[in-house]
C-alpha cells in the first residue's frame, strides 16, 4: 500500500546543535506523527512509550514466545522512525504501526520457515521463553494452540491473529496486510479452515475448550 | 459440531473464540521494567546514531552501486578479519561476572572492572553495568543504573572506550571521570576529573564536548553544564528556549559564564577546538596552535578550561615540558578554583612518574590542604610515595589518616595492610 509523503515540518536552517525543552508526551496522534516526521529524536521516546505496549503483544501474538521478539521490536520502532514521512493521515500512526509490526512478523515467520527447510532448528523458532504464569490445563491449551499456529502459513496465521486475538475486522485486516479486501476474506477463510481441521484433532484442545465454553454445550444451547 | 472426549460437543464458533482468547492469553506477559528500559535507550541511541550518521534515501539507480560497494567492503572485512587481532581483555575485583558480561556491585561496596590496558571502571554500591565489547584499543561499556568512576588508561594513539548510559554515549579517549545514568528519571549526571570527552544522545545529538573541570546534567528539563568550581548553571533548556549546544557553544558558553575568574576574553571558540581535538586525540593539532599563536602568550591569555586541554595535548602529545607550564600556569593564574586543584594533582603525578620524590610529596600536601576532588587520591599515593621511599614505617600514620578519612577509598586495602603490619 502506496503512502503518500507528508512535508516535514519546517526545519530552520541552523537546527544543527539545537537544544529545545523536551516536550514530555506528544498530545496526539498527528502532533506525534509529525514529530517523527521531522526526526525528532524525543518523539522516538514518545512513540516508544506509547506503541511498544501494543506491538509487543502483537508481536507476542503472531510469533509466539519467542526471545527475539524484543530484537523485532526494535525492528519495527526504527522502521516507523525512518518511514514516518511516508504517512498519508497522521492520525493514521496507530494503523500504520500495527501495518509495519504485521510486516516485521510477517518476515520472521518465514525466516522461521527458511530455518525449518535447513534444520537449523527442529520447528524453526527459537529457545522460547518461560510460559505464562496459568494453570497446567491452561498451559497445555497455549502449547496446543501455538503448535496449530505454527502448521499455518505466515498470512494465513497473521490474519487469523488480527481476527480473533486482536479484534479487528476484515478492511483493517486488509489494510495491516497490506492486500485487498477480498484477499483478506480468502486467506482468514483458509486460516479459520486449517484452525479448526487441527484443533478438532486435538482431544486435549477440545476437552479444554468444552470446559471453558459451558454456555455452548449442546445440552445448555438446546 | 464436534465431540470431544468429554462427550462435549462443541460448536465451530467456540472452537474458534477459544483458540483465539489462548493467542491473546499467551501473549499477556510482564515485560520487566528493566528490559522496556533498555529496549526504549537501545532505539533512542540507534536513531540517534541514524541521525548524525544522516542515513540517505536512496534512489533505486544508485542500489546497483551501493551492492557493489557492499560487495567490495564485505570482500575487505573478510580479508580484514583473518588478521588475528588481539583485544583487550578484563577481570571483575569485588563480586562475580554474570553471562553476557553483566556486573553488579554489591549492595554495601565497590566493585570494579579492570581492562588489561589499565583502564578501569569502579561501580559504586548496587551499581549495575555490562561489558558490552572488547576492541583492540578499548571496550563498550554500559552502566545500566547507578554510578561509576571511570578511568581510561592513556596509550599511544589514543584509546577507544565508549561508556553508555542509557541512551547516552561517551567517548572516551584518556580521562577520567565520574557518570552516573538513573534510567526511572532519564537522567545523565557526569562530572569530569580529567581530560575531555564528547557526550552524544537526546538533546546531545552533535556531540557536546567536556572538559577537565566541568559537569554536565541531561535530563528531561535540558540541559545543564556546570563548572565544578561554581556550581554555576551555564546552558540549559528548562524554558522552552531554544539553546545552541553544538560542542563550540556549549564550551563557549561554559568557559565564559561559569566562572568569571578562570575565564579568558577570547579563547572560548578556540577552547571548544582544542577540546573537541583531544576527544579526537589530534594531540597535534592543538600543540601546532600554540606554537603559532606563541606558547607563553597562550599561557598568559588563555582561561583556565583551555589551559587545562593545553595540558591533556601536551601530555598525550608526548611534550611534558609544556604540560608542566600549562598546569603551573592554571595553578598561578586561577589560585582556590577547581582546575587548580585538578593542576596541582596533574603535577603531583608527573613529578611522581618522572622520579622527583620530594616534589611530588611537596604537591601532594598541597593538593591535602586545599582539600578537594582528589585529596583522597594524593593522600594514597603520597602514603605508598612515602612507603616506597622510606619503608611501612613512615608510611602507617599516613595510612591511619587515610583509613580515617577514606575508610571505602581505592586505598584503603593497601591502608588496612600497613597499619595491620607488624
């Protein structure tokens, strides 16, 4: 997806050496994109501090628990830095992140397929970190989940993400993936499709499930 | 619909919530302060370095060339590396070195990093910091929270530490100084002993060079350079103002507001060359100014700040002799101020190194009884001068004196053996 360029704030000519107070928060979403725009090094701490939260669940939700993910996220912030001129709508910046967090993911996982193909590593991921704090039934249904995520191609696999763990419907879908709308629909079809397939192999899952669901047992919807 | 082994039947929609509500689950994990912290400096210093480096867009025709070059460097680096190199190597004295290069001082002492080129890195109670890299002139150090006293071994050539504090980066060549990073604040504290160093990061993107004498605080309200003397504030930022900090100002503004006394008329600009060429270690270029312009009309004419860089070239430049002239010059000229307290220990040790005993005993008690930053340092040497010289005798009421005054000081081991010698 083209973005079209935003004309950097006026940089006065002798702006080399500089020191202006620092202006604690960027109030808004545009005032921040322009501020990056323009380079401003404090506003690289404000979108810090304001984006990392959410792309570091996504990032923990397309990928998984991986110890990369903080070397990814760093990925993604001097992305955003070094292309924030190319954003259409500053007030866009938060869409514009999870598009640039989707396209990090998106190259790790199939890194992650390459490293599978050469047996550098036996699922192609990384030591993983230590598991969530949950029960053990609950820990087994991650572990479940996340091995069924790992069958999916990348695009499938994000798009199902944004879907189901991130909420988003099929145009934002479209609009992080960077493809068109119909496109979107086909490939959470076939993610939601090849979900199912595994996890109704997967008696374990389905016992979890039934037992989380109480409201959707047969017995309670008749 | 299916059935689980439960004899649950489960419908395809709940199937797919569920799965959907455990990636969400997964991915709720705390992410300790510390490593947000370090993430948040990591990209602010690399954007930082993007920014001085002025990376470029460019232009799909010019790929083609920039693949070449590429090409042609990688071919370089790897010829280049198959020179063996030997780098510098290091030990941790007062508590153990974790993986990854990682130091913690205990809670209720010192420890420190020694660097086989001499350099050393004192971190200061519950200080933590991580030898990041090793290079054949120096390391990357980084203090993670608290303060260290750091020292960098003068060699030939000039060496190569770079001390990080956050997103802050110091380069260091040969000096000695004190930093200290409180990353919940964003604060920057560092005062400079000796020598001279360029200060890069936030509101420091150009680099802000230092000299002996001055401190510096970078936090979010700016920021502030002192001269340790006066406490006096010369630049900051606190008001919204803007404030040129590009390293000639910044020394301007240092050398001619901070103390009036110690001050030259018209030396500042020069004084900002001079410190930046040290940083640089163009020992050479500074010692070519001054024999242009006349030795002892710079003496003469010059503040204190400069005289005191004078002095760092001339010394690292291998002319002690006018290393010499320059600190007896600050101690003449700029009596009871911070330089000349730093002169007089400058002093005391090149008459130490070049074997004149009683001049440096002479300097040493000078440097006692104006007190100061390094009459802890003097009173240990002249204690082990004086052991040296005339045996643990003569040497064990200084060494009283010395565990009296400085009972957590650098000497204080050495001290403790005096006095428990028979």
């Amino acid at each position: 997806m083209k973005r079209a360029a935003v004309a950097p704030k006026s940089s006065p000519a002798g702006d080399r050496g500089v020191v202006r107070a620092l202006r604690v928060g960027y109030a808004d979403d545009a005032t921040l994109a322009h501020a990056l725009a323009a380079g401003e090094p404090r506003a690289a701490s404000a979108a810090w501090d304001r984006f990392s939260p959410l792309v570091r669940g996504l990032l923990w939700q397309s990928l998984g628990p991986s110890s990369e993910v903080e070397d990814h996220l760093q990925d993604v912030f001097l992305t955003l830095f070094r292309r924030a001129r190319d954003l259409r709508d500053p007030n866009a910046i938060t869409s514009f992140v999870i598009g640039i967090t989707v396209r990090v993911a998106r190259s790790e996982l199939r890194r992650r397929r390459v490293r599978r193909w050469l047996l550098l590593s036996p699922d192609g991921v990384l030591p993983e970190l230590p598991a969530v704090e949950a029960d053990r039934a609950t820990r087994d249904a991650l572990a479940s989940v996340q091995a069924i995520l790992e069958r999916l191609d990348p695009e499938p696999r994000l798009a199902f993400v944004l879907r189901h763990a991130q909420g988003m419907d099929v145009a934002e879908i479209a609009g992080a993936l960077d493809c068109s709308l119909a496109t979107a629909k086909r490939r959470l079809a076939r993610a939601t499709e090849r979900v199912l397939f595994h996890a109704k192999s997967d008696p374990d899952l389905l016992t979890f499930v039934s037992s989380t669901e109480p409201a959707l047992r047969e017995g309670s919807e008749s | 619909m299916k059935s689980s082994d439960t004899g649950h039947v489960v419908s395809d929609d709940a199937v797919v919530r569920e799965v959907g509500r455990l990636i969400e689950q997964g991915a709720r994990r705390t992410v300790d302060v510390d490593t947000d912290a370090d993430g948040r400096a990591r990209f602010v210093a690399r954007v930082c370095r993007e920014r001085r480096a002025g990376t470029p867009r460019r232009e799909p025709r010019a790929i083609v060339v920039v693949l070449a070059a590429a090409l042609a460097t990688v071919l370089a680096v790897s010829l280049w590396m198959l020179i063996p190199r030997r780098h510098v190597t290091y030990a941790v004295d007062g508590t153990a070195l974790a993986s990854g290069g990682f130091v913690q001082a205990p809670a209720n002492a010192d420890a420190s990093v020694h660097f086989s080129d001499g350099s050393v890195v004192v971190l200061s109670p519950g200080t933590r910091g991580r030898v990041r890299e090793v290079r054949e002139r120096g390391a990357r150090f980084t203090i993670e929270t608290g303060t260290a006293d750091v020292h960098v071994a003068k060699r030939e050539g000039g060496a190569d530490y770079i001390i990080e504090a956050g997103p802050y980066a110091v380069k260091v060549i040969g000096t000695r100084f004190t930093v200290a990073w409180d990353p919940s604040g964003d604060h920057l504290h560092l005062d400079l002993a000796e020598g001279s160093v360029v200060i890069t990061g936030p509101l420091a993107e150009n680099g802000v060079g230092l000299r002996a004498g001055q401190i510096i605080d970078l936090d979010a309200s700016g920021v502030r350079v002192h001269e340790s003397s006066t406490e006096h504030v010369t630049a900051a930022s606190t008001s919204g103002d803007a404030v040129d900090a590009s390293p000639a100002t910044a020394e301007a503004v240092a050398s001619s507001d901070a103390a009036p006394s110690a001050s030259s008329t018209s030396a500042a600009p020069r004084g900002a060359t001079w410190a930046t060429e040290v940083a640089a270690g163009d020992y050479d270029a500074v010692l070519r100014d001054v024999d242009a312009r006349g030795v002892a009309a710079t003496l003469e004419s010059v503040g204190a700040g400069e005289l005191m860089t004078l002095a760092d070239a001339a010394r690292y430049g291998g002319r002690p002799g006018l290393a010499n002239d320059a600190l007896r010059a600050v101690r003449r000229r700029f009596p009871g101020t911070k330089p000349a307290s730093t002169a007089a220990f400058l002093l005391e040790r090149m008459a130490e190194d070049g074997g004149r005993v009683d001049a440096a005993l002479s300097l040493y008690d000078a440097t006692l009884s104006e007190g100061g930053t390094f009459a802890a340092e003097a009173l240990g040497r002249k204690m082990m001068l004086v052991k040296r010289r005339s045996g643990d005798g003569a040497a064990t009421p200084i060494a009283r004196q010395y565990l009296s005054a400085f009972p957590r000081g650098a000497y204080a081991d050495a001290a403790r053996a005096l006095v428990s010698s028979p």
